[in-house]
C-alpha cells in the first residue's frame, strides 16, 4: 500500500461506517440513549452513531475490544473514550510508550496512538453490552475493512471472548478463502488456537487474508467489571501487552 494509502482507506472506511444503519435494535439504543443521556452529560452532545477505529494507521499492533459503551464511546464518538475502561486501557498504553496521554476524553484532546490501533468486533452501543450474534455477523465487514487497510498488522491483543472469538473466526475464514474455499495446506496443519483466557497466546493465520501469519494473545476486557473487582490488575494487563508489543516489534519504554 502506498504511503498515506492506510490514512486515507480507514478515513473512506470510516465515513461510510458511521452512517451504517443495518441493525434495527443496536439503531434504536444508541440514539434513544443519545437522546436520553446520562444525568451528567445532560448539556453535551452525544455522538449516537457506529464507532470507527481510532489509532496509528501503520501499527502493527491491533487491539480488539468487544462494543462502544453506551455513555462512553456512543457519547464520545471514539473507541474506549469517556469511561472507566478507556481511563484503564489509555493509561496502560500511556505507561507501555504507546500513547501520547494516559487520558482519553474526547475526540477533541490531543491524544495520538503510536504503533497501535483500537477497533471492536461491534461499532454500536449493545443493550447490556451484549450483541446478538446476528448484529456481531452483520458487523463483521467493518472490522474486515479496517484490518485489510491496516498493511503492517500482525499481532492481535484481544479484549475478552467475544474480540477474541472474532479475530479467530476472521482468520480462519480468510486462510479457507485464500484456497479457494479449503482450507490452506498449512492452517490445517496447525492446531486451532486455544479457547480464550488471559493471558492466551496463539499463532493463526493472518485475519487480513495475506499469506502470512499472525499472533493473538488475550486479555480480560478492561471494564469496570474486571478492573474493579481486582479479576483484571494493571501489572496483569501490562504483562500481557509487552508480550504483544514484542511479538510486533514495538519497544517497551521500560
């Protein structure tokens, strides 16, 4: 892909994304929330749309999340924006060198990725952040676009079951139509990747559909849930991505 090619693929896909309208359910939560709001964020705008990617279109590292949530990234228009779980996952890439700021509350801040980029296997806001497996297939094709113009993606850091599910489901789907509708000689060859769990790391074959393969490793998601509870720690999840960030080539600042 040419220089600038990636920036300007993700920008098309991205303009076409956020007018998506495919899933009934997921259309009429995020705008009746948008419309409702949160007591706190009664005076501000909320996005209300699908949410693109957001990060560094040449990363070579790729983190998948499950869905914008509700008055976070559905208020804010940016992924992990405006809630307890980007407030986790910002500050983990401020302090692994891979962001410019360890906060992320608008899309106005100033933040920058280096080296890495953030999408989700579901661009609207869920009720109970839980998608259908109908609206996760009718979504699929966002993801499949951003990683075909993500050139230099080759490992994959998963955000809980439903992001790692996706990623393995992708590679397994473009490996069996590289070959034409079978699978390829070497995927078959290769035994499926392990069932999810922290700390999960596998090589599959390249969910973009090139030739080569790629990692995925796996982390619980940084929700509130987790981080809170203590299931999900900060040194926990630091282990995991500087695992990820050396299988891309990326230094780790510490």
């Amino acid at each position: 892909m040419i220089q600038g090619g990636a920036a300007r693929a993700l920008e098309q896909i991205a303009a076409e994304l956020v007018e998506c309208r495919r899933c009934p359910r997921l259309v009429t939560w995020r705008e009746d929330v948008a419309r409702e709001k949160r007591r706190a964020y009664r005076d501000q705008t909320y996005w209300g749309r699908p949410v693109p990617g957001f990060g560094d279109p040449d990363a070579p590292l790729v983190i998948v999340g499950l869905a914008p949530a509700a008055h976070g990234a559905n208020r804010t228009g940016r992924m992990f924006t405006g809630d307890r779980s980007g407030d986790f996952l910002y500050a983990a890439l401020f302090r692994a060198g891979l962001a410019s700021q360890p906060a992320s509350t608008s899309r106005g801040d100033g933040l920058s990725l280096r080296g890495v980029f953030i999408t989700a296997p579901c661009r609207c806001a869920p009720p109970d952040n839980k998608p259908a497996n109908e609206e996760l297939a009718s979504c699929r094709i966002w993801l499949e676009r951003e990683l075909e113009a993500l050139h230099r993606a080759r490992v994959y850091l998963a955000l809980g079951k439903i992001g790692y599910d996706a990623v393995v489901a992708l590679a397994r789907s473009r490996s069996a139509g590289a070959a034409g509708g079978r699978a390829q000689r070497g995927a078959e060859a290769s035994p499926r990747p392990p069932s999810f769990a922290h700390g999960a790391e596998a090589v599959i074959p390249d969910p973009r559909g090139a030739a080569a393969e790629a990692r995925l490793f796996g982390s619980y998601h940084v929700s509130q849930q987790n981080t809170q509870t203590g299931r999900l720690t900060g040194a926990m999840f630091d282990e995991v991505l500087r695992r990820a960030m050396r299988a891309a080539g990326l230094r780790d600042p510490g």
